[in-house]
C-alpha cells in the first residue's frame, strides 16, 4: 500500500531571513539549481504522492506562479491562509481536510533532494506496520546549523520529550487524519498533537542519518548557499 497524498507547509512569513523574504516568499528561495519548495514537491512526487496541498500565506501569487508555471505530475492544490495564518497544526488540518487516508507533511525549509527518497520509503513502511503517526528525526550532532537544541527523543521507535532532546525534528512526518480528530480550535501548533500522541504512546519515528541543512536564519542561508550544494 501505498500514501497518494502529501502537504507542504509553506504558509510561513520568514521573517528570519528578511530582507530576503520581503520580496521572495521563503519556499522560493533557491539553493543549487532548485528552490526549496521545488525540491520538497519533487521529493513527494518521486515517491508516488497523486495530491498535494500546499498552504500559502506571504506573497502567495509567486508560489501560485511557480507551480503553475510548472507541469507536475501530481494534482496540486492551495490551501489559502492570506486573511488568517492557521499555525502548523491549523495549516495541516485544513489543507489536508479531503484526505481520508494517512498522508506526508513536509516543511520545504529543510534541504530536501533524492537522498532523503529511501528515508521517505522507510517511514511509509513503518506507518503501515505499526498504524501510528510517525516522524522522521535527525541526531543534533548531523545539524549543519549548531544552534539547534532538539526537539525529541527516539528510543527503540518511540518518540518522546524532556529537557535534554537529543533528535531535531527534520520537517517530514506521516500523519493519520484521525489525530485532529479532538481538535476544535482553528489555530493551534503541531506541538498540541504531537504531546496528546506522546501521551498515549502513540507516536512513533525513525531516524534520519543525512547531513541536516535546514534554513534557519539568513546567516544560515548565507553559509548553505557557499557550499555550493549540487544534486
């Protein structure tokens, strides 16, 4: 079996990486030949998503642009936060309000390429062996970006949190529509979902083993863009 729907969560304003943003909403900043949303579209793609919803908030026309400018395989659709930003978890919930089946969430703000495509593959099949929401993680130490203090832990495939989080969150997870199910506030953080699951052990992950870019800041963005990063 396998997952035809995804969503991109690119509503975000950017803020950190002004004046950049001012005029070029984050998901279209280009890293290498590609930009960021680019990549995460090709990284859904590739591995068989039919449907894509991708919610817009900040200078939404250049990413309606962008994808219309383009002829992807998969149907994509807009999830429209101009008049009222929903958080992530709002942003998920009603973007992805027509799937009826579990799904990927990714934030395009890491540096998505094919390399991340076997991982992709390896959290599908870990969602429909165990039937839970799982996330992909990265240890803090493969983080290009220092700064970072984690945000979980994993250990023997459960997801956990405390003071000293050793696993930054990489922005890919696979979500089953159920665990908004409770939710009856619009706006609302991803946070609130994943602490009600950790709470009933039901949140699961694996562990990423790539090299963790992740555009934090502009000072970030500087230092990604001299690697000269070729896919």
């Amino acid at each position: 079996m396998k997952i035809k729907h995804g969503m991109i969560l690119a509503a975000g304003l950017g803020k950190r990486m002004q004046p950049i943003t001012l005029k070029t909403p984050k998901p279209l900043i280009q890293i290498g030949d590609k930009n960021l949303l680019e990549r995460a579209i090709e990284l859904l793609i590739n591995h068989g998503i039919e449907e894509i919803a991708i919610n817009v908030h900040h200078l939404p026309d250049q990413i309606k642009d962008f994808i219309n400018s383009k002829n992807y395989k998969a149907k994509i659709i807009i999830s429209d936060e101009q008049d009222m930003l929903l958080d992530t978890g709002g942003g998920i919930l009603q973007a992805t309000r027509s799937f009826k089946k579990p799904f990927v969430a990714i934030n395009p703000d890491t540096l998505w390429s094919n390399v991340y495509s076997n991982e992709l593959k390896d959290l599908e099949d870990l969602y429909f062996k165990k039937k839970k929401s799982c996330l992909l993680l990265v240890n803090k130490n493969l983080s290009f970006d220092s700064s970072f203090k984690g945000d979980f832990n994993l250990h023997d495939g459960e997801v956990s949190r405390n003071n000293t989080n050793e696993c930054i969150f990489t922005g890919l997870q696979i979500l089953d529509p159920s665990i908004f199910s409770s939710i009856k506030d619009k706006i609302f953080s991803m946070n609130k979902v994943w602490d009600s699951l950790i709470e009933e052990n039901s949140l699961i992950g694996n562990e990423s083993k790539q090299k963790f870019y992740h555009l934090n800041t502009k000072e970030i963005y500087e230092k990604i863009s001299n690697l000269k990063i070729i896919d």
